[in-house]
C-alpha cells in the first residue's frame, strides 16, 4: 500500500486534476464510489480520479456527530434537495428525495443504521446476474466492516443486541457498533413487539441472512478509534488513503456526460467553476452518481430509451430501455403516541437544558444522545400479519396487474413467494423515540421533528421491504443543470397498500400490547378517530401518509441495465456502481449492501484488468 507523501492530499485542485492520466475515473464520490476508489488505488501503479459534486465535510460536526443528521436535509450544501413527481397513489403529493451532496456522498447525511438484507434477498439477485447469491456476497460485508466496542452493551441492553463475531467483519474501514446511549422505552417496544407477534426469542445473528424478530440494531458509529463519530465513506475509504499519489478527487464538479467514441467509454465531461472541462480515461468509467443521478448521466450520454431520449432532446447513441426505469424504495407509515406523564422521550431531550448537559458529555467523553443513532428495529413476515385469505388476495393483486418483460415477471414472482413465505422479513418496523409528524414530512422532510410538543411521544413505523410498485427517473431536457423527473410510484400498487396497512394494525395492536399501555397517553396521529385495527381504514391511512425511508433503489439494474459484472450492456469501458444496479429490493436498511456491492465491483474491475 502507497500513502505517498503524508503532506499530499488526494483533493485537488481542477487544474492538477486535469494535469494527470487516469486508468479510472470515478464519477460520484459518495458511498460506492469513494469505496471502489480506495480498492483500485491499493495498486500505487493504477491511477484513479474521482469527480464530485459536492463538498469535502469529512470535519464538519454537522456530518460527524451522528444526532445531527436530520439538520442537514433539506440544506443545499449538504443535500441535492431532489423532489418527486406528484405521487398519484399518495394524493399527488411531491416528495422531498434527499440524497447526500458531499464526499461520502448519502452515507455522510444518512440515519447510520447498519442492516444487511436477507439470505433469499442476495439468492435472488443471482437470477438476474451470476456470482451475487449470500454465499458469493457475504464475504464482502465482512470485507468492508469493522464491528468495535460491543464489551460496551450494559448488562440491560446486552439481551436486546444480539449478534455472532462470525457474521462480522474485524478488519475492514467502516467502523459499526452498538449505541451506548438508548431512550428507555425502546426495550419495552421490542418486548410489545415479540408479544403480538408471538415470538419467544431474538434473532440469533440478525446479520447472517436472518434478522426476522426484533433487536437493537447496529449503527455506523465508531466507538474505536475518533469517538461517537460517524463513519461514512469518506471518513473510512478516503481519510486512511489521503496521502495516495495515485489517487485524486475534484470536488464541487457537476458531471455533465460520459464521453463516448462510438459505444466506448473514453472519459467525462464536467462544469467546475462555470467551465466546462474533459477528461478521458485508459481503462474504464465507473458511475457512482447514485440511484438519480447514474441513470440521469446515462441518458444524457445518450445511453437509453430512445424515446426519452428524443423527447428531451438527446441522440441515442445506445439504446438501452431499462435505463431509469425499475425505480424501488421502502415506504414508511406509522403513528405518533403521546407518553404518560412521567414517561420520557428523546423530545424532553431536546430541550435547552438537556441538550446542553447532552453537549457537555458529548464533548467531554463522546458519548450520549450526540453519540447515538435510532436502531430499534425488527421484521415479520407478510404471511404472519394477516389470514390466509388476505394473503392470497394480496398475491393475486400482484398476479393480475403483471405488466413488462420477462425480468419483471421474475421479479413479481419473487414478490409472490417472499409474502408467502413465513420466514421472510417482508415488514420492517421502527420506533423513533421522539414525536414525528410523518404527514409534513413527506413534502419536506426537515419538518420530520415536530417542534411544539408539550409532551414527549413516540413514533413507531412499518416499513414495506418488497414493494410491487415500479416508479422511473428519467432526464426531460438535455439540460444537465436540470434534476430529472423523479417518480417512486409510491402505493400505486394496490398490494403495496395491503403490505403496509397490514404492518400498521399490526403496530397498533402492539400501542396496547402490556408492555406499552399504560406508558402510552394518547394517539395523536392518526386521528384517534380512525380504527386502525381495520384494515380497510389503516389502507386508507397508509395512501395518506406514506413517505420515503430514504432506500430508493433499481436504475440501472443488473440484468436490465447492466451484466452481472456491472459492466453497462452494449457499452465497452463503462460500469455502474451504486444502489441503481439493485435488481430487486432488499429486507432492510441499504447501505452495507451498497458498501458490499462496491467492494465486490472493485474485484471485478481488477479481475477484468488482468
Ligand atoms: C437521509 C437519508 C437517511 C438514510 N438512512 C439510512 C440508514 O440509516 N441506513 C442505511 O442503511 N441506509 C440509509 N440511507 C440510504 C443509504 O445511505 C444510501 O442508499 C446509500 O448511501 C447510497 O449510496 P450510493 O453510492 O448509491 O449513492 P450516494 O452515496 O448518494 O453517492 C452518490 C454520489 O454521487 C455524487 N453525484 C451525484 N450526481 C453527481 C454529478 N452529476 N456529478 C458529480 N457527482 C455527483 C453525489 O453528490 C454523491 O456523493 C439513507 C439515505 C438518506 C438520504
């Protein structure tokens, strides 16, 4: 390993940037990309650029102290700020989309949980591309991960923060652990939880390919080497890789296009200050933009559909149709409970006084609310929430609304059989111990804390894991500056409502669950006027108030867009990196699967060199 000059820094400026050759150039240096950069400059002999678009934050608190994330969406220096399309299943609301606008990238602004997906997740995935079943993918989240300071768990939370060393990783650069700090109430829910559900254990190794059951999860917080920070892409892929010679990263660069001779890839075009500027590559172009913005630079390089590409105005150079379609994401729903008197939440937290003994500790031994993320979390199959007859119905509303090629055939089909399947961990359920207002924060998501509370609450959400809905993002002009129209098609499936409303009534079942009741004052959202144990109102519930759990996935699928070594069909010299290359949708929280997805491209980009 070359770490060159300690006093070099891999950031430079445009003009250095331009100045060298690169084996690789990396568009997007957020998650994947700053993961598949580290990897390929391990060789001092191979040079990469990487192009940004946002900022260097490594030391900003704002990314580093893991309870500020919410303060940092909806601020432009931080979050490209994207909107959706008028949700036509959500009462034509338009969604605030945030996505990470710096270094790291969506890692850097995200909620630090740190989940894997399911064993029948990856299995799946191998059908639309080879080597990506849980035995060929597992190997590379322990790869990328180092699980620190669990003698920290107290004796109370131990039995909630399950886990087997096997299962984790001890070497790699992104530091996981478990929280110190823990609002009291969130063993209580776990416990409601396992009562309605019936369930008499945990789950053994929630990061082994089966986390059905409820737990506390792992966050990305290093509690090992700089303290209660968090570590995203950039502080664990390019901090230790800083001094590489062989290594540099424009910042503030809006990638315009790839430049294509004929179907190669040779390079991209990029505005920096006003200029529009060129660089070509010896090897390959590897797109990290993320799932937005890796099919928008797709088309505006005239890789698509060619009728989108001629509505907004681009020549089709590769006609590639599953370019911006296969648009997946989580969406949430949930309810908002008053506690009892005497009974607190992260609100009473966030007083003056408190916040500011919060702060003194944070300072003084890095530990506290600061240093915690939200991880209560667990997952039930479909098939144990409702009967046999709604569950049926549900699988034949996916069986007759069957429209597309045959990939999305497989892909209903997969559906099918994980609601069916009483194992899958189909729903996912949260608790966020402060008071949420899920209706505003749909529109804009840093109205998601409610402010005016004169007592402290709970918000506990269910979470859809395999939606049936299929939304787009697709360029509308050739104008690069110009966000692409984003449509998540959220609850246009009807099974997609089914799903969720199931999860709600199941949660409400557990507000009165011995181990809430008689902590629980209050519902206040929903209206406590709406019965939410029947289905039929928790559906209409779930069309109201349903929004983003952040995990929008499937651009660029592999299989549709991509070949299983991501290389972009019909193209030569271009790869795409990110969560667009997700075929299908995963049971869980996303970025370890996207550090897992970088760090197995990495080795196929070097195997492909040879
Ligand atoms: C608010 C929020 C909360 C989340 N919470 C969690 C969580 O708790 N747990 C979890 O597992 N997942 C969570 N996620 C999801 C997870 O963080 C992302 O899915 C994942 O990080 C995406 O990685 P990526 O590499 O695909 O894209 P990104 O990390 O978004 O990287 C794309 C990069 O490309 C850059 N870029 C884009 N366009 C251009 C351009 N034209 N030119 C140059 N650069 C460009 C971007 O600035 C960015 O740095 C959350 C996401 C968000 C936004």
């Amino acid at each position: 390993m070359t770490h060159g000059n300690a006093a070099s820094s891999a950031i430079c400026s445009v003009q250095e940037f331009l100045s060298f050759q690169y084996d690789y150039i990396i568009l997007g240096g957020g998650t994947a990309g700053l993961v598949v950069a580290a990897r390929l400059s391990e060789d001092p002999n191979i040079r990469v650029g990487v192009i940004e678009a946002g900022q260097d934050q490594r030391q900003n608190p704002m990314v580093t102290c893991p309870a500020l994330c919410p303060q940092m969406i909806n601020r432009p220096e931080y979050d490209w700020c994207h909107k959706t399309v008028p949700q036509r299943g959500n009462q034509g609301k338009i969604h605030a989309q945030c996505r990470g606008k710096m270094l790291g990238g969506s890692s850097a602004i995200n909620a630090l949980m740190y989940v894997r997906g399911s064993r029948q997740d990856y299995d799946d995935w191998s059908e639309f591309g080879e080597g990506w079943s849980w035995a060929e993918i597992e190997p590379y989240f322990a790869k990328h991960e180092t699980l620190g300071g669990t003698e920290l768990r107290t004796q109370e939370d131990w039995p909630f923060m399950p886990f087997q060393p096997k299962s984790h990783g001890n070497t790699g650069p992104v530091q996981t652990s478990f929280n110190q700090w823990r609002c009291p109430l969130e063993n209580s829910w776990i416990q409601g939880c396992e009562e309605v559900a019936g369930l008499s254990s945990r789950p053994e190794s929630p990061w082994g390919g089966d986390h059905v059951g409820f737990f506390s999860s792992l966050v990305s917080i290093d509690r090992v080497g700089v303290k209660g920070t968090r570590s995203s892409s950039a502080s664990a892929y390019l901090t230790p890789n800083i001094g590489r010679q062989n290594l540099k990263v424009l910042t503030d660069a809006l990638v315009t296009k790839v430049i294509l001779s004929g179907s190669t890839a040779t390079g991209a075009q990029f505005i920096h200050g006003g200029e529009v500027c060129e660089v070509s590559t010896r090897k390959e172009v590897i797109l990290a933009c993320g799932v937005f913005k890796s099919p928008q630079i797709l088309e505006l390089s005239g890789i698509g559909d060619p009728e989108i590409l001629q509505r907004a105005g681009i020549e089709c150079v590769v006609p590639l149709p599953g370019v911006g379609e296969n648009l997946q994401d989580h969406a949430i729903s949930g309810s908002t409970y008053e506690l009892r008197n005497g009974v607190t939440s992260l609100d009473s937290l966030l007083k003056p006084d408190n916040i500011m003994e919060q702060q003194k500790k944070y300072m003084e031994d890095q530990t506290g609310a600061l240093a915690a993320a939200s991880s209560c979390m667990g997952f039930l199959p479909y098939a144990s929430l409702v009967n046999e007859k709604t569950l049926a119905e549900t699988c034949d509303m996916i069986l007759s609304c069957q429209e597309g090629n045959a990939s999305q055939t497989t892909k209903s089909q997969q559906i099918i059989d994980k609601l069916r399947d009483p194992h899958s961990g189909s729903v996912q359920f949260s608790i966020f111990p402060a008071t949420l207002n899920l209706e505003k924060a749909a529109e804009d998501q840093s109205l998601l804390l409610d402010p005016n509370v004169s007592r402290d609450g709970i918000t506990i959400v269910s979470m859809l894991q395999y939606p049936a809905s299929r939304g787009s993002v697709h360029v509308t002009t050739s104008n690069p500056l110009a966000d692409p129209a984003i449509d998540p098609a959220y609850m246009t499936h009807p099974a997609d409502v089914a799903v969720l409303a199931a999860g709600v009534k199941y949660l409400e079942r557990v507000s009165q669950s011995s181990h809430l009741r008689d902590k629980l004052e209050r519902r206040i959202r929903p209206d406590p006027s709406v019965d939410l144990l029947d289905l039929s109102q928790a559906a209409e519930e779930v069309e109201k108030t349903c929004l983003t759990e952040y995990h929008p996935c499937g651009t660029c699928a592999m299989g549709d867009v991509t070949d299983h070594r991501l290389r972009v069909c019909g193209v030569t010299g271009l790869r795409v990196v990110d969560a667009s290359i997700f075929p299908t949708h995963i049971s869980g929280n996303i970025m370890a699967t996207v550090y897992a997805v970088a760090e197995k491209a990495a080795d196929l980009i070097k195997e492909d060199a040879v």
